[in-house]
C-alpha cells in the first residue's frame, strides 16, 4: 500500500484531534489549575468510561494480546484479559476511598505526602513519571510498527508525529481535551472491531483456524508446535497471567491519568459505574478476540518468526493485511491501533501534566507562582516528555511490545503495596513504605538479570517485585506501634484553589 495513505491517515487526524482541543477551550475556558486537571470535577460517567475503556486499550492490546496468543495459544488472550483487569478492582475501591477522605486531592502524590511524608511522596513521584513515560514509549513503539510494517512508513516518523499530536492537544485543552477526543476514538476502535473480527473468521473459516490449532498441538514439525495451544488454563499462558497483574499493577495503580478521570468524575456513584463498565464490558473482550482470533490465526496459517514474520510482535499487522490486502480494510486496522495508541497517550500525558503542574512546580521552582504560570509550565513539561519519549522511542526500534511490557512490570510493582497500605491501614510508617519499594525493585531487578533460564527470570522477578514489598509491608505495619491520623486529610488545602 502506498505510503501516501499513511501520510493522508496523520494529517487528517492531527488536523481534527487539534481542532476539537481548539473548541474544546473555547467553548469550556479553562478556569484554573484544578480546571485544568481535573476538568472542573463534574465530568458524567459516560464520558468516563468510555475514557478509561479506550485509555486501557493500548497499542500492547491489540498487538500485545495478538503475540500472547501466538506464543502461548488460546489461553494467551485469557491471560491478558484476567490479568490486566485484576488492578482495576483494587484501583476502584482506592479512588472511592480517597474521594471520600481527601475531597481535595488532585493527585495521588498529594496523598502520599499527606499520608507518609515528602521524601515517600518525591519516590512515587518518579515512579509516577515513570509508568506514564514507558505506556507512552509503548504506544509510540507500537504505532511506529503499524505505520512502518502496513504502509512503508519510516518507523521514526510513524512513532513521533502520534506524540506530537496528542501534545499539542492536551497541552491546549488540559484533561477536558482528552476526554472529548476520547469518545470519537472510542467509536472509531469499536466500530472497526465489530468489522474486523467476523471478516478474519468467515475468510479464514472457523473450522480451518480449529484445524491449524490441533496441527500446532499434535505435529511437532510445525514451526509454532505447543502442546498446549487449545488449553486456556495452559501453565505458560496462566504464568503470563499472573505476571500481567503485577505489570498492570504499576501501570494502573501509579498513573496519575486514572486518579485524574476518577477526581473529575461527577460522583462517586458515576465513578463506580463508569469504571466497571469502561474495564470489564468494554474492555475485557478485546484481548480475548485479539488473542484468540489475531494470534490464534496466525498460529492455525503455519506463520511464525522466520516464516513471513520478523518478530511476534507482528502477529496482528500480518493477519489484518493477508485479510484485507491494500484496501480500505487495512487503514481500517491502523486506525485502530492509531486510535488506541492516541488514547492511551492522552490519558497519560493529562497525567504527567497533573503531576507536574500540581506537585512539582510550586514545591520545587517557583512557589510563589501564579495559578497561570503553573500551568505555563505544565503546558511546557507536556512537550519536554512527549520529545523524551519520541528519542527513546525510536532507540527501542524493533523490541517486542510484549517483552517490553513484562519487564515494565518489574519496574513498577514494587510501590503498589505501600500505597493500598496507606490507605486502608494506619499502621504503615514512612519507612516501612521506602524499606519495601527498594528491597522489591532489587529481588525484581536481580531475579531477571541473574536467573540464567529465560523461561521463568521473567516470572520470578515479576512475583518478587509484587510479593517481597507486600510481605514487608503487611509485617512491618503489624509490628508497628504507627498510628495515622486519617482524619487529617479532610482538611487538606492544596496550594491552587479547588472549586
């Protein structure tokens, strides 16, 4: 397909994503930090879940799920799905509790602070930062691959006009902006599912993909020969699944994006709503159809790596082109991933923008600011990552986006358990929080480089990240004689004023 598509599909884009921030301001002027942030605090459940659906659907679940079931089989979209839906049911009752008892809380670093101290607050702070600036290096990754494998589009240019484009606009509109540009890209990722699945399955028919399966179980001379390809409880696919909880724990639980979508949530009853369904109605069945019917297709054809594909990370892109060849079906599918990548993107820099400007700037540079030089320099930090990303973006050219996201999850894991003990116990001291965060990233760091079998260093260090730091945590706060004063957090009064 020509290149010329792929160039028309970015300027189109860019052209009505910045325009709908440009209304977007005008039409709801945005009044202040908290306004900025938070969308004024009144935003409907709709509107959210339809935000926090497509905010989860990253480029890695399309293409993520799609090698999950390529290398584990059927149980590699199950996998992901249970897996990555886990932190979402502790993140709900979390974000309600936190409504509940600080009414003013902007991020969920003002909450650590308040909770345990600022040396604790400025480790999640880099924490924080760093979740938001690896999803957005895996969604310029991903993106990078469609436009570079479906198009012929130089990765380079496929992986940073993307980030640009969301930067622009969320630098205009704030949180509000992304909301907006959410619902558009929610429709646009659903109405193309909708086409895609049935078309792969009455192309390729069902009973032939079946087939192929049982060929890759039974003929060990088959280049993607697994055993246990047919089995959703699989042990490799159920090992993916518990080290997709730990990934998704960092992922979900230290993005500062969802705090900001549940703070501008209406109520606590929308909140509620809008999560369960933007997460299990929503999004739950696309990894189980990009797994199942992506992955397992390419795996019933008798493609694999070094027979019609470079890497598993292209198991989605080959199926969507052999289906749809250089038609309109094949902009389809990168549109998808466009738009998921786009999503995602948002969310996360709407984040990275509320940490910033709400916890950095004032503490840290100028804390005699004015509420528009806050967020002059929020607007100004959003360009700064968003050029950060775009390097290091194209330094990861050709690295699998499943790998990238397992190894995240070392990374990540090991501050979740502190911040649940921060809020549902008392008894968790400041230090016990920073004992357990170093000590898990540690076991993680050093299980994954020393474990000489590749097979399972992943596993182990993804278990130790998730599990040391809890068992610290949870004995520590027992022997502790530590008594918060939650009540405290009620009258909390960040430095912008809150309507």
């Amino acid at each position: 397909m020509s290149n010329l598509y792929g160039y028309i599909i970015l300027a189109v884009f860019a052209v009505l994503f910045i325009g709908i921030s440009v209304v977007v301001s005008k039409k709801f002027p945005i009044e202040g930090v908290d306004d900025f942030v938070t969308a004024g605090r009144g935003i409907p459940a709709a509107l959210v879940a339809a935000s926090v659906m497509v905010s989860w659907v990253w480029t890695t679940t399309i293409m993520g799920a799609a090698e999950a079931g390529l290398t584990f089989g059927i149980s590699g979209g199950i996998s992901y799905a249970w897996g990555n839906s886990v932190p979402f049911f502790i993140l709900i009752p979390l974000v309600l509790h936190l409504r509940k008892k600080m009414p003013k809380c902007t991020t969920f670093t003002e909450f650590i602070e308040q909770r345990y101290n600022r040396t604790v607050a400025n480790m999640f702070f880099v924490f924080g930062v760093g979740v938001i600036i690896y999803v957005l290096i895996a969604q310029c990754v991903g993106i990078g691959t469609i436009f570079s494998s479906m198009f012929g589009i130089p990765y380079e240019i496929g992986a940073s006009v993307p980030i640009i484009i969301v930067a622009i606009y969320i630098s205009k509109a704030g949180l509000r902006g992304s909301l907006f540009n959410d619902v558009i890209q929610f429709f646009i990722i659903s109405i193309i599912m909708i086409i895609s699945v049935p078309l792969i399955l009455k192309t390729l028919g069902v009973e032939s993909i079946y087939n192929g399966m049982v060929d890759v179980v039974t003929n060990p001379a088959n280049i993607n020969h697994n055993p246990d390809a047919l089995n959703p409880l699989a042990s490799g696919g159920l090992m993916y699944g518990f080290t997709a909880i730990v990934v998704a724990s960092g992922q979900v639980l230290l993005d500062q994006g969802y705090y900001s979508k549940a703070i501008a949530t209406a109520d606590s009853k929308q909140l509620l709503k809008a999560y369960i369904i933007g997460t299990v109605v929503a999004w739950m069945p696309i990894p189980i159809i990009c797994g199942g019917v992506f992955g397992g297709s390419v795996l019933s054809m008798g493609v694999g790596v070094g027979n019609g594909l470079e890497g598993t990370s292209e198991a989605a892109p080959y199926i969507m082109s052999f289906i749809y060849g250089g038609g309109l079906g094949a902009i389809m599918f990168v549109l998808m991933v466009f738009m998921a990548g786009m999503t995602t993107g948002g969310g996360c820099l709407a984040g990275i923008q509320a940490l910033f400007t709400t916890d950095f700037y004032k503490k840290f540079v100028n804390k005699t600011a004015t509420e528009e030089q806050t967020m002059r320099f929020g607007r100004i930090v959003t360009f700064i990552v968003a050029i950060a990303v775009i390097i290091i973006s194209i330094l990861l050219k050709g690295r699998s986006l499943l790998m990238m996201d397992i190894f995240s999850g070392i990374l990540f894991a090991a501050p979740t358990s502190s911040l649940i003990a921060g809020m549902v116990t008392k008894r968790t001291t400041p230090k016990i929080a920073i004992i357990s965060m170093i000590l898990g990233l540690a076991a993680g760091l050093t299980a994954f480089f020393v474990i000489p079998n590749d097979d399972i260093n992943w596993f182990v260090g993804n278990i130790l990240a998730l599990v040391l730091p809890a068992v610290i945590v949870i004995v520590g706060s027992l022997t502790s004689k530590y008594e918060f004063d939650f009540d405290k957090l009620a009258k909390y009064e960040p430095d912008h004023e809150v309507k």
